[in-house]
C-alpha cells in the first residue's frame, strides 16, 4: 500500500494567525497518526510564517510513525535536520520568501551541491529525496546525486485532471518508469486530494508515499480529522 504522510503546515498557519498554541500542533499529529496515518510531514520556512523550529523539535519527542522534513537545503536547514534526524529528509528547491513550491529541482545545474547535501543527511542515517518534475533528463541527474527517493512535483497534474486525466497523469506514469529503472524509490506531492488521489496511484507504478497537507485539512473542516485520514488512506487502497 501508498502510504499516507500528511503535512500539517496548515494547522500551524492557523495556530499562528492568533498567537497562541490553538490548535496544538504535535497533539493534533499525534491524533493524526492514531487514525492511520503512516507518517507526518513538516517544511519549515526561515521566517517560520507556519512550522516554526521548536514545531520540529517537538514533533520529533511525540511522533511514533515516519516522520518527513522538507525544505531548501540552507545552512539553518541542514542543521535543523542533522539534530532532529527525521527518518526522511526532502529537499525543495524553494528559495526564501516563495509562498509554496511550485516546481522541481534542475538536478543538472545543482548536482554539486544536492550530492554534498544528500552525503551528509545519508551519513547521519537519514533517507533522502528530491522534489522533482518528470523530465526523464532531470531524473537521471537526480539519481546521480545519490539521493534516495524523488518526490514528483503533482501540480501539473492536479491541473489537468479535471478536463483530460489520462493526459494529465501520462507524464507522471513515465517519470515512474524512468525512477525504476534508475533504482530511485518514488514519492509524491502538491495538490493531491480525494478526487484526484485514487487515479493517480492507480496509473503511477511503485509509488511509496504521498505527502498531503493543504487538501486533507480542509476536507477534515467538513468530515472532522479522524474520518478525512480514514477517507484517504481508503484512495490509497
């Protein structure tokens, strides 16, 4: 089975829209792996307008399933990562500032300094993965970098999946063909949700996680947390 890490980014940026620890972010993750979820994800930003540091530090000390941190690989992150040592870490190519990812890494132009980044997090025993487009190219540059997993970048396709879905996922179908035979494990995010979820996973072979914050929070403001989880992992099956 996919298995289902949720990004809880958004309940911060509403804790933090008045100040105080309502609604308490490591509670409500723990709540979330209770209802069945595999794994959490956090992407602490430098001006930390949701996931703040002591957020990661304090996910670290409660969470018993996988936990995933994503961001852009600066000096502040990679040190963030190497104290806390999640089992995943993510690299994005987000510079500071930018309101959410939007695209995957030039694996060519970066390669030096990914494959530098990458060595530190695996020799600390740290999964690694890069936030990727499907270009079969760029693929193969990212496996040169040592990383471990890519997680393919789903915008394009959460795009197009209304108007022509067998379009809209063939990229993403080729890209894992492409992971495969490059020995890269396969994850993916960025605009996934209950109606788009189950085609995607039916149509991209090997996919081992997704990871999914924006859409799943809303859904649980209608079905409440507990059910929302239970109606993914459901997509995922």
């Amino acid at each position: 089975m996919t298995r289902l890490s949720v990004n809880v980014n958004k309940l911060a940026t509403l804790r933090n829209a008045r100040g105080a620890n309502e609604p308490d972010v490591s509670w409500w993750a723990v709540e979330i792996e209770r209802s069945g979820a595999h794994g959490i994800t956090v992407h602490p930003r430098p001006d930390e307008r949701h996931i703040r540091r002591s957020d990661v530090r304090d996910l670290k000390r409660v969470l018993t399933t996988e936990f995933n941190i994503e961001g852009y690989p600066s000096e502040d992150f990679i040190a963030l990562v190497l104290e806390v040592k999640p089992a995943q870490a993510t690299l994005v190519p987000d510079p500071p500032g930018v309101l959410t990812s939007n695209a995957g890494w030039d694996a060519r132009t970066h390669r030096a300094m990914l494959t530098t980044v990458l060595a530190r997090f695996k020799e600390a025993g740290i999964r690694t993965s890069l936030f990727m487009g499907t270009d079969p190219e760029q693929l193969g540059h990212a496996a040169e970098t040592g990383t471990d997993r890519v997680e393919l970048y789903t915008e394009p396709y959460a795009a197009g999946f209304a108007t022509d879905r067998e379009r809209a996922v063939a990229a993403f179908t080729a890209a894992a063909e492409k992971a495969s035979v490059l020995g890269l494990g396969l994850n993916a995010g960025h605009d996934l949700n209950l109606a788009n979820l189950a085609y995607f996973k039916a149509n991209v072979p090997g996919l081992l996680e997704v990871s999914i914050g924006h859409a799943l929070v809303c859904d649980a403001l209608r079905y409440g947390m507990h059910n929302t989880v239970e109606l993914y992992l459901r997509e995922l099956r």
